[in-house]
C-alpha cells in the first residue's frame, strides 16, 4: 500500500459536493480508491448539508447574500474548525458561506489549517489516507 503525504485540508476540508470533475491521474488502482473515497465523502457531505440548510437560514454568513432553490449550489457548508469529519447535529460547527467569501474563509486559513491537520492526524490515524482530498487541492477545488 502506498502512503500519501499530501497535505489535507487547505483548500479542501469543505468541498460541499461541487467536485464533480473526475480525476485526471492515471493507474486504476488509485482511480477505484478515489472513487470509494470520493463516494463516501459525497454521502457524507450531503447528509450535513442537508441538515445545515434546515438549520440555517439560506443566507451567507459573510456578505449576506440570500439565497433560494435557484441558486442554492452556490450557497455552501462551512466548518468552522475547518475539520469537515466534526459534524455535530446541532449544526455549531456548520456555517453557511456563499461560494466567494467560503473561497476566502478558506484562503485566511491556509497556515492555521497546515497545524491543524498535524493535531488531526495525531488524533485519528485513519485521517492520514485521504488521496481524495490532495486531489481536489489538484482540480483547483
Ligand atoms: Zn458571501
Ligand atoms: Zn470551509
């Protein structure tokens, strides 16, 4: 098994399912791990997101953009710990963003989210294999 050490969560720990793009990385071994990882991650995210929109006004927490069914792809789930594995249901870690102020939120915390990720990976080993997530860093998220 091969490890990777791409590093996780920089531009990527909230992709809120708008990574529909197939990855473009050759070896279908990987292709198939992608794809199991990306699924879960897809269930996953939806079943938060679902949950934060009837949480939440449909309102960007940064500009206060409103929202409505129409335009709704653009209105995305923010971690506020920018740790998408920590979804309690009380929705205290979820913020909804509008896609260019989440782009901004993530941008401030590329330093803070490079130590964050080395305490996650301390904490929960299985963190460490998610070539997904390096990929989405990849696509430009
Ligand atoms: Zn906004
Ligand atoms: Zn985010």
């Amino acid at each position: 098994m091969v490890m990777y050490t791409v590093p996780v969560g920089i531009t990527t720990d909230c992709v809120d399912g708008m990574n529909m793009k197939k990855p473009s990385i050759n070896g279908s071994r990987l292709d198939q791990i992608v794809a199991d990882a990306r699924r879960h991650q897809e269930e996953r995210e939806k079943g938060y997101r679902e949950q934060a929109l009837k949480l939440y006004p449909w309102i960007c927490g940064r500009c206060a953009r409103e929202f409505t069914l129409k335009n709704l792809a653009e209105l995305t789930v923010h971690h506020r710990d920018h740790n998408h594995d920590n979804n309690p249901s009380d929705g205290s870690n979820w913020e909804l963003l509008c896609l260019y102020c989440h782009d901004n939120e993530h941008a401030r915390y590329i330093n803070a989210d490079k130590s964050l990720d080395r305490r996650r990976t301390k904490q929960d080993p299985a963190a460490t294999f998610k070539p997904f997530a390096g990929l989405d860093g990849l696509l430009g998220k």
